[in-house]
C-alpha cells in the first residue's frame, strides 16, 4: 500500500488570497515497514563531536567521534566511536558501548555490531546486561530486539541478588525474565549449591526449572534429581525421575519428592526407600513423610524394614513405619504399627506394634507378640530381645510368659511363669530362667528318641538348659513339685497348660508372609490405614 503525503509552505496575499510563491514540495513514500526509509528503520544520530564521511570506507559510511548517541525506536546507543551505514542502517561501535532498551534493560561491552533492519545487536568483550532483577556477564552476546532474546554460546555468569548462576550455554527472554540454561549449569545460592545438565530460572520469582540430570549439595545434605523445580527464595523443592535426598548416613530414593529446606519437611510418594548405612537398615513404602527438625519420619502402603548383615537379612513388615532421629540426624529408634511381623531363617515374629531402640539394639514387641526360633515358639504381654551382631543375644518375656516347642503329632513341650530371661548361642536359644510360679510340661526321652513319659513339674522358680532347641535338663529353684507319667496314664486335662495356644498358622514362614494379615495363607483383606496419633506413639515408648 502506499501513501503520499504533499507538504505546502505559502505565503497568502490579504488582498486576493491565491499563494504567490511556492517553497517547496516534499514528497515521501512509504511502503510497508521494512523500506529502508520506513520511520521504524532509521538510525538517529543524536550526539557526536566529529561526524564525517570517510571516502576510504564508502560514500554510505560516516565516521562519528567523541560522546557518540544513536538511537532506533525506543533503544539509545552510547559510544565512544562509530562507523553508521546510512544505506544499510548498520553500524559498529567501539568503547565504553551501552545500549539502553526502554529504559529497562542496558547492556554495556567494549565493541558492537548492530543491524537496524533485524534488530540484532552483537556485543563483544567484557558484556555486562542489567536489569530490575539479575547482572549478565559473558564476553559475547547477541540481543535481538523484536523477540527480546539474549543469548550467549560461550560461559556466562548472571547473578540475582544472592545467587550466582554459571553455564556455558544461555538464552534470557527478557519480557518474561526466564533464562534457558545448558551444558554446565551451575546454580550457587548461600546454603547451597545446584548442579544441571538444562535449566531454567525465573529472575523474578528467583525459581530453577530441571530438565536434566541434577544436584543440589547443602551444607548438611545433598538431593539428585533427573526433572523438577526449586524456588530458592522460600528453599522449597519438587523432585521427580529418580529422586533422592541424603546425608551422611541416610539416604531418601523416591519417584517423587517435594522437600521444603526451610523447615525441613519432606514429602515422596512412590516406591520410597530410606537407607541408613550405620544400622545396616533399608525401609521402603509407597508414600512417606519426614520433618527434620522434629527428628522423625514415616512410611506406609506395603511398607518394610530390612535390617541386614553379611550373614542374614530380617525382612519386617507393617501399616506404618516411624523412624526418629537425633540432633545428629542419626537414627535411633524404629517404631511399626499394626500388623507386624517379621521374617529371617532363624528367627520369626509378629505382634500389633513393635519399637526397635537402635542405641541399646533392643527390640520391644506388644499387643499379642509371638515368637519363633527354630522349634520354639515364645509368646508374652511384651517381649523384649536384644540383638547383638545383628543376631538375637537374649530376650525377656514379660507377664503370661508361654514356651511351646511340638514334641509329635499330639505333644507339646512346655514352659509357663510369669516372666522369663532367655539367652541365645549360635542363634539358638540355650538358657532359659523362669521367674514366678515356674510350670513345665516336658516329654522325656531316651538318647535314640524313645519315649519315656511326660515330665510335669512346678516350682517358683526354674533353670532350664536346651540342646538343638530341645530341652536338656530342668534345675528347681525353690518349692519344686515334679511328677512323671508314662505316656498313657497322663491325664488329657493335664496335656495342655492354661493359656496354651499354637500359632504356628501365624507363623511366616518365608518372606512373602510377613505381607499377609491374618494367619498365614488366608485371604483376609487389608484394613485401612489411618494416621496413628501421639497419644499412640507415647504409648508405644511406655
């Protein structure tokens, strides 16, 4: 399209009023916006001590010396030299260059190349971009004004209030503040320090974008993760593709993970491990959550605690699992609520809840625990086992303490007292003390296994020796009352001491079992798990 604009100077005659001399005429043409003189392309000079044509250069090329200003639209240039392309609307620059892009954005650099027609300024050596919210420096950078791009192919430094970022490769969007990092990245704020392949920062919200491999290093622990975000102003993190948190001894792996710093509040969700390498332990779940500052975390949804050595592996399992710190960020205690039980080749258990003190390696069981240890099966209001080496070293059975090892089809030996003291050697139990109204039934039997008759004994207190989990002898403490029945003439009243009770179906009896609710083998569905309160874990230290 075009346009003419006719522009008349005159002088009108009073008298007659008819022009009686004609200046002159200007004429322009305007063809869209790209023409070479289109208003939005020209190139102003607005200040230069010296401004010449150089003929060496071209008829099209000034020469501008001393306090130079150019100017295009709304961005002004400043320079010491300039060489101006009036055919091309091009020039380069030379000292103390400063471009200022609406009175927002100014780049300074020793040496430019701009061209008016694309709006592409090159900077050259030592560039520094500023604006309301961060400082670029880099030693070559290329501008565009129409997208309001800046981007630089070689190392660059942006600083943003208290955070530096490093890369090799960047590109700025200017009217969106973000940065597009790549190769090298390098996120360095005052309590830590964060490590990418491609990232992506907010000048203005002062938040990282992940798009790649990534490493967080704080001064007391350190996250990985492969795609996330990480608002430094509020310390705050989302983590996903292989996310993982961990200090010196612990370590948190997770599909997902949002972390706040500040308080140190985690929280994951999927396949959550934790690992603690000082207690040769590794807990997993579904979800889990951890307060640092409050010392303790938890996981739930098929949760399970492994606690390991170079010999054998117990594998435990239950609703919810709790693990306190201390100010050390150690782990000290390890507490399962409902439906536990556990499994290793020589040593078996469950109960309703269960704490595992890490710095006495005592573990507590309650609410219905039961016991198995190769043929003897321990039951008690609470049992207390501590664990030495990672293998049982002695246990305490308190209230209704109850021994019970299958002697044939029908007979059971068995031990009953109010509470026992046992001790293991080699992983087997070998010594027992029976404290309080002692009661034993035990089927004697000759060296090649023939019966003898059924042992039936009381006393108030008893010692007793086991051989290969079989009983070997019976010492009386005091008041012993000993009866021996060959095996017909024992009454069938008196086979079974009170509160008898085989759970062997409870038994695990491989790995798998441990995540069965119920005696082993049945289908009984899952209950619900629900958050347990304080009032419950008060309880559960008591």
């Amino acid at each position: 399209m075009t346009n003419m604009i006719i522009v008349y100077f005159c002088r009108v005659n009073k008298a007659n009023l008819y022009p009686t001399k004609l200046l002159f005429l200007i004429l322009i043409t305007l063809i869209g916006n790209q023409t070479i003189f289109g208003q939005k392309t020209i190139i102003h000079i607005e200040k230069a001590r010296v401004a010449a044509y150089d003929k060496r250069l071209g008829v099209d090329i000034q020469r501008l010396i001393g306090n130079v200003v150019l100017s295009q639209d709304s961005t002004m240039f400043y320079c010491d030299s300039a060489y101006l392309n009036d055919k091309l609307r091009n020039f380069e620059a030379f000292g103390h260059v400063h471009v200022n892009v609406n009175d927002s954005l100014d780049i300074y650099s020793k040496r430019l190349k701009y061209e008016g027609e694309t709006r592409i300024a090159e900077l050259f050596d030592s560039v520094k971009m500023i604006d309301k919210s961060m400082i670029l420096r880099t030693e070559y950078l290329i501008y565009n004004r129409i997208t309001k791009v800046a981007s630089y192919p070689n190392n660059g430094v942006i600083t943003n209030n208290d955070k530096k970022l490093k890369s090799k490769k960047g590109y700025y969007h200017t009217d969106k503040n973000e940065f597009y990092f790549r190769e090298d990245v390098e996120l360095i704020s005052p309590d830590n320090t964060a490590y990418s392949d491609t990232l992506v920062y907010n000048t203005q919200f002062e938040t990282a974008w992940f798009h790649g491999p990534t490493v967080i290093r704080g001064k007391e622990n350190t996250i990985y993760c492969e795609y996330g975000w990480y608002d430094t102003k509020k310390d705050h993190a989302y983590l996903s593709r292989r996310a993982k948190i961990w200090s010196q001894e612990q370590m948190l792996e997770t599909d997902e993970l949002f972390y706040n710093r500040d308080v140190g509040f985690g929280d994951a969700k999927g396949n959550v491990k934790i690992s603690d390498t000082a207690n040769h332990m590794l807990i997993s779940g579904e979800t889990g959550k951890l307060w640092e500052l409050e010392g303790r975390s938890f996981i739930t949804g098929k949760a399970m605690a492994m606690n390991y050595d170079e010999k054998d592996t117990l594998f435990m399992h239950a609703d919810t699992l709790f693990v306190y710190f201390d100010k050390m960020k150690k782990a000290k205690d390890l507490f399962a609520y409902k439906h536990v039980k556990f499994f290793r080749k020589d040593l078996q258990g469950k109960c309703d809840s269960l704490v595992y003190k890490m710095s006495d390696s005592a573990m507590r069981m309650y609410d219905e625990p039961a016991l198995w240890s190769d043929k003897n099966q321990l039951t008690a209001d609470s049992v207390l086992i501590a664990i030495s080496n990672n293998s049982a070293d002695s246990l305490v059975l308190y209230n209704t303490a109850f021994i019970i090892s299958k002697d044939s089809l029908e007979n059971y030996n068995q031990i009953k007292g109010k509470n026992m003291v046992g001790y293991f050697a080699n992983n087997e139990l070998r010594h027992i003390f029976v404290n309080g109204n002692a009661q034993t039934i035990y089927w004697a039997r000759q060296e090649n296994h023939t019966l003898i008759g059924a042992n039936l004994s009381q006393a108030s207190n008893m010692s007793i020796l086991l051989n290969e989990n079989e009983i070997e002898s019976i010492t009386y403490r005091s008041n012993p009352n000993e009866v021996m029945y060959p095996e017909k003439e024992l009454p069938t009243d008196q086979r079974r001491l009170k509160g008898f009770k085989w759970l062997d179906e409870w038994r695990p009896k491989v790995k798998a079992d441990i995540f069965v609710i119920g005696p082993t083998g049945t289908s009984e569905p899952v209950e619900e798990v629900k958050k347990p309160t304080m009032m419950i874990l008060e309880n559960l230290e008591e």
